[in-house]
C-alpha cells in the first residue's frame, strides 16, 4: 500500500457508494444506445421516424408524471393542461415572436413553469382524489380561456406557419431529436434529482410523508419543486408534439386522453422506479402499433391488460423484478462500506 | 382526546408517561411535533411558542419522535434513512452528515445492517432504527413512543442499554411506556395520564405504588 493511499484511510472510516462496475457498463451501453437512437433518422425513413416522436414524448410525459405520482405522492390528471399551454406556448414565440420553433421550446417550458407554480398553491390546499380533481379542474379551466381567444382560432385551433415553413427535411429529424433529447432529460432530471440530497426527500416522502416531515423533510417545498418539474417538462413536450403535428387545437392538446395514456403506462410498468415509465411505455407502444387496426378491440386489450397486471403485481412490472431481485438498470441506493483497519 | 392536559418537562429531565389504552398520550406527542393540530392551548419550545411551527421546523428545533408502530422509509436502506434525518433534520449537506449518521449506527447497533431495506427488517430493528433516525435530526428533546413495547425481555435489556447511552449525552428524553420497569430504570418522574387528563406525577415508584394509578391501570373508575 502506497503512503499516500495509507494517510487517506487514517482519516475515513468509511466510504459511501452508489454505483458499481455492472451500472457503469449498462450506463455505457445506455448511452451507446441513446447514440444509436440519434443518428436513426440518418438512415430510417420518415413514417418510422415519426412514430417514434410519439413514443419518445410519450415516454418523457410518463417520466415527469412518475416523478410527481410515485415519488411526491402527487396525483395529478391534469398535465395536459401543460400539455396545451406548452403547445400554444410555442405558437406564441414561433409565430407571434417570429423565434426558431426549436429554440421555442425552451420557452414554452418556461412558460410551464410559471404556470406551475400559482396552480400548485392552489391545488396543494387539497388532499389525494381531490388534488386530482383540481388538477382537472385547473386544466379544464386553461383549456377553456385558450379556446375562447380569437386570435389563436378558438376551439378549432391554429396551424404553426413558422414549423410548416421548415420543410419535412428540417422538421422531421428536428422534432424527432427534440423528442428523444426530451425523454434523455426526463430521465436524467429524475435520476439526477433523486440522487440529490432533495431525492433523499423524496424518497422518503414516497414511503412515508408523515414520517419524513418528523425527520425534518419540508414537504411542501419538495412537492413544489416536483410539480414545477412536472410542468415545465410536460410544456416542453406539448411544445414538440406541436411543431411535430403542425397544429395545435384546444380539444386534442389539452386532452384527458393524455392523463389515461399516462395511468396505463405507470400502471403496466410501475410507479416509484425510473425502470417502470420505460417498460411501461415499450408495452403500451408495442400494443398500439399492433392492435390499433382493430378498432375498439384496442382499448378492450389495454384495459384487460391493466386490470390483469394491477391484480398480478399492485406495484407493475417493474415492482415485480425488484421485489424478486432488487435490481436497479438506475442505481440509486446509498451504500455505506466500513472500511477495515481504520483507526478509531 | 385532550381535555385540559398541561405538562412541563425541564432541560436534561427524564419524564416517563404511562396511561390506560386511549388515554391521550400519543395523542398529546402528535400535538407536540405538529402531528394534529390543537383546538386550543399552546405548544412551547426552549421559551418560543411553537403552536404554529410547520413540523418539518419543529424537527430542527430540536423535538425529535419515534413512532409507536415504527414508520421506516421502507424502500430505502437503513443508512439511507438515518441519513434523511441527519440530512434534513439538521439542515445539512448530505457529505457533510455522513460522518454522524457512521456514529448514530454505532451508537444504535445498526452498523451491520446499514444497506439492508428497511422494510426488511425485524421489530426490534425497527425500534432502533425509529431511535436512529431520531437521534441523526439531533434533538434537544427526545420523544420515545412505546419504544420498548412488543419487544422480548432479553430485547427490552439491549434497548435500555442505548437508552443509558444516550441519557448521558444530555439530551431530555419523555418516554411513554407500558413496560413499567423499563421506565424506572431510566426516568427522574412519571406523569400519570387518563381519559386526557393528568392523574398525578412525581417520584416514579411513588406514583406507580399510589392507590389511584394502580385503580386505574387494574380498570377502576376516576376518583
């Protein structure tokens, strides 16, 4: 043992480890595929590569509504009000403003947050159902205001000029990068966060909200940071998703549809883990794609679906594979190691 | 139910609570670190009204509590949860707490267990690790809810012994307990409560020995 190594272990007892070689090697297989995903529109063709805006959106709106639900215990099924105020967010800067629709988006996040933070006063005076009530009611409310505003073409929506004018060859590639860069950083906030002194929060508001608070969590702040988050992330997407379909109109983008893709997916896969979202949203895609020709029958198998894996497994299908394994693809436990031949 | 109920306990005392099933006193805790909220009376702190005082700031004033069915953060590991408290409870860094919560676990016993989940665990670590996690939010005053109650004997012994450590640290400790002798071996007084109301208080074997206490633990009616 070299000195140098020898001064440092007089001094710790101990070290405090999140990840091993195993994680280190999936996140370098990860990453590799996250490349491979964005270089796809280089050699797939259009029709492939727009399907696959909307399974990145999807997954990045069902990463920032895990978050909220499975760890801040907050349940809302109002994001598509974010949704809708990210997508005419996005039309104000793109068309009005005369800004890069891509560059919009940024903004259009922005705007998220700010309205994420009065509705949050508002709707964390309530309690469990009827938070969710309110976060209805709220996006109802904002669904409502926009459509009865002429200049945006009230209920039957506007086209964005500025998105058009970018041409397939720019728009099509553009939007798909912007959705999988949106999923890259719905999981990376997530993951981030939660493994910041605020995830410890989180955590343990997650297993017990009473109990953290006695421990000295501020749950008030915690859930407040969550669900700016959460509407700033979900503005973000309803920016891409507009610039994706060329068209915003208040009946599709501030859609409850939105919330129930949402539940399914949490539902399949599993809330509390940042794995669940991921499969969650493989399986409901793999679902849509297979089964959406068949008409109703494709809500008959989504539902029998839920209903069999919320019996199975109340946690998912992600809850199964930790409770059999304790197997995370995204480390997050705090592992404490006591070092041998320390001095006391 | 609490009816009129008024309890002082000094810097460094060591006040037992026992009381019939019912009697008010986890109720009177939940009061104390904001749990519930008073209809009226009030709540003081080192001289500060804390009537008022969201919970999470109560905590890092210095009232730490265990919970009677102890409440762990389940899907975290031990250390994971000692270090909410150290982290939080005393509005720190989390680099900066791991030290203390390294010498919480020794102190609770915990040491070996430290990456096991939480809800893994046996009642007897769950007790230690309520205590643990109360200890890291370093408290001025310790509130212990049935710490020792469904332990064994031989559980209740080991339990004591942290207990003694920590009495020497100086922190003021008020235990409810059911396990009598538990409490005497460790507490300066013992205040009786019934129906939400204060029986009597003072010497614990005096006051445990007392006609009225042993009415009404042996289900006799309120004089």
């Amino acid at each position: 043992m070299t000195a140098a190594k020898a001064a440092t272990l007089e001094n710790k007892r101990f070290t405090v480890w999140v990840a091993n070689r195993t994680n280190l090697a999936i996140g370098i297989f990860g990453l590799l595929i996250v490349v491979a995903l964005a270089l796809f529109p280089t050699y797939a063709g259009t029709p492939l590569t727009r399907r696959l805006v909307d399974f990145f959106t999807l997954l990045a709106l069902a990463q920032f509504w895990n978050l909220m639900l499975g760890y801040a215990g907050l349940i809302s099924v109002g994001q598509q009000g974010f949704i809708g105020i990210g997508s005419y967010t996005l039309w104000l800067f793109s068309d009005i403003m005369h800004i890069n629709p891509f560059i919009s988006v940024i903004f259009a996040a922005i705007g998220g947050a700010i309205i994420a933070f009065p509705a949050a006063s508002l709707v964390f005076k309530l309690k469990g159902g009827y938070l969710a009530i309110g976060t209805w009611v709220i996006a109802e409310i904002l669904r409502l205001i926009v459509a009865n505003i002429k200049r945006t073409g009230g209920g039957s929506g506007i086209t964005i000029q500025a998105a058009t004018k970018l041409g397939t060859t720019v728009r099509v590639p553009g939007s798909y990068w912007w959705a999988l860069a949106s999923a890259v950083i719905a999981i990376a906030v997530t993951y981030f966060l939660l493994r910041s002194r605020t995830g410890l929060a989180l955590k343990a508001i997650r297993d017990n909200d009473l109990a953290a608070e006695s421990n000295g969590v501020n749950l008030w702040r915690t859930k407040l940071y969550t669900y700016i988050i959460g509407g700033a992330g979900c503005a973000m997407v309803g920016a891409i998703v507009a610039i994706h379909l060329l068209r915003v109109q208040p009946a599709a983008a501030f859609s409850i549809n939105w919330t129930g893709y949402l539940i399914f997916i949490s539902v399949i896969g599993g809330v509390g883990t940042i794995e669940g979202p991921i499969i969650g949203t493989i399986i409901y895609f793999v679902l849509r794609e297979t089964t959406s020709k068949y008409g109703e029958w494709y809500f008959i198998v989504l539902g029998i679906l839920a209903i069999i894996v919320t019996v199975w497994s109340p946690a998912g299908i992600y809850g199964y594979v930790v409770r059999k394994t304790n197997f995370f693809l995204f480390p997050l436990q705090r592992k404490l190691r006591m070092l041998e031949g320390a001095k006391e | 139910m609490i009816d009129d109920l008024s309890i002082s306990v000094a810097e460094g005392e060591a006040l037992g609570i026992v009381g019939p099933n019912g009697a008010g006193k986890t109720t009177w805790f939940n009061l104390i670190t904001g749990a519930y909220h008073q209809d009226a009376g009030k709540v003081i702190f080192g001289g500060t009204d804390i009537t008022h005082m969201p919970r999470h700031e109560r905590c890092r004033a210095g009232i730490g509590r265990t919970f009677q069915i102890p409440k762990p953060f389940s899907g975290m590991t031990v250390f994971e949860n000692v270090l909410v408290g150290a982290t939080h409870g005393r509005n720190m860094k989390e680099r900066a707490s791991y030290e203390h919560c390294v010498d919480i676990l020794d102190i609770t016993g915990l040491t070996k267990k430290a990456n096991v989940l939480a809800g893994s665990l046996t009642l007897l670590d769950r007790k230690r690790l309520e205590l643990s996690r109360a200890l890291a939010t370093d408290p001025k005053i310790l509130l212990l809810d049935e710490i020792a109650g469904g332990l064994t004997e031989a559980e209740v012994e080991d339990l004591l012994e942290e207990i003694r450590k920590l009495r020497q640290t100086g922190v003021t400790i008020v235990w409810i307990e059911h396990i009598v002798h538990a409490l005497l071996a460790i507490v300066d007084r013992i205040t009786v409560i019934q129906f939400g109301r204060k029986l009597c208080e003072g010497d614990p074997h005096e006051v445990m020995n007392s006609a009225e206490v042993q009415a009404c633990y042996m289900g006799g009616t309120p004089a």
